[in-house]
C-alpha cells in the first residue's frame, strides 16, 4: 500500500500523504491516490476561497471556470504528465469548473448584473465602475470578515425632563389620561 514517488516526479499533494497516511490505509486506497484526490480537492476549495476574497459576480466564476479548464486540460493533454500530477489535476480542474455548475439564483443574478454593469462602465470609459463592478473594494472585504465600523449612538443627555406645569385649563387639577382626549 506504500507508494514511494520518485524524486523527479513533481506533485501538488505530496507533502500530504503523511497526514493522510491512516485515512488512506483504513480506506484500502493507495495513499498516493487518496492524497492526490483529497489534495486536489482541498486546493480546488483554497483557490475558490482566493477567487471570493478578491472578485465578484461574472469575473469570480469566469476565474474559477478558466482554472478548471487549464488543470483538466493539462491534466488531459499535457505530455509527459506523471500520473499522480494528473490526478491532482482533474481533482481540482473539476472542483473549479463545477462552480458554474453550482451557482444559485442570487449568484446568477449577480453574474449578469455584474456583466452588464462592466459592459456598460466599459463603454463609457469609466474604469473605476467597471473594476468595481468585478472586484471588491476595501469596505466590502471588511464587511465580509465582520471589521465594519458600527455607529454608536450619542450617548444620552444626562439633563433631567422638565416637570411640566399645570395650565390654565386644568387648573391644577390632576390630568388622568381621559382628560388628554
């Protein structure tokens, strides 16, 4: 069940396959196999993270979808690829191409928002509208991690209410709440 990669061989996820030893074993597959899929996986999933960090609507998809297409057609048609890189590679390409796949009716929403808004921004020549309208800006990314500024109220004034006086009308009798209708 040991696999032992030769040194010239170049993997993505062979730094994994002490951690993912015991897993390996107690599923019956080759740790090599194991790691180059759950590694794969796991890159896929950091990359997407990297991708909603910084970018939004049409570009974010567009990102993840193109980096899929790159490592599963490497992983296809590259020559020369040893086996386990390509393993790698299709774990990841297809995790990345699946996003587009996996997109819910917001995120469509805001994928063609997003399009027509840098469309739009492009054709007037307004550079600014059009990267705000694929990456986030500072305020946004601060939002997302909770480090919003929050707005406290004034703090109350510390003058007691003024005791009202009686009027005229009440002529110092006791006002009961029929009396104010």
């Amino acid at each position: 069940m040991a696999y032992n990669r030769p040194i010239n061989e170049f993997s993505i996820t062979g730094w994994l396959d002490p951690a993912l030893k015991y897993f390996a074993e107690q599923a019956k597959i080759p740790v090599d196999q194991y790691s180059a899929q759950v590694g794969g996986e796991g890159i896929g999933n950091a990359l997407e993270f990297i991708a909603n960090l910084f970018t939004k609507g049409f570009l974010n998809k567009t990102i993840q979808f193109a980096t899929g297409l790159i490592a599963d057609g490497y992983a296809i048609w590259g020559k020369d690829v040893p086996l386990r890189l390509r393993r790698e590679l299709l774990a990841l390409g297809t995790h990345e191409l699946l996003r587009i796949i996996n997109i819910t009716p917001e995120e469509a929403v805001q994928f063609r928002e997003s399009l027509d808004s840098f469309i739009s921004a492009i054709q007037r020549g307004d550079w600014n509208a059009a990267l705000a309208s694929i990456l986030k800006s500072p305020s946004e990314l601060k939002a997302m991690f909770g480090l919003t500024e929050k707005v406290t109220p004034p703090p109350a004034s510390q003058t007691p209410m003024p005791t009202p006086t009686p009027s005229a009308e009440t002529k110092g009798e006791e006002v009961t709440p029929e009396r104010l209708y």
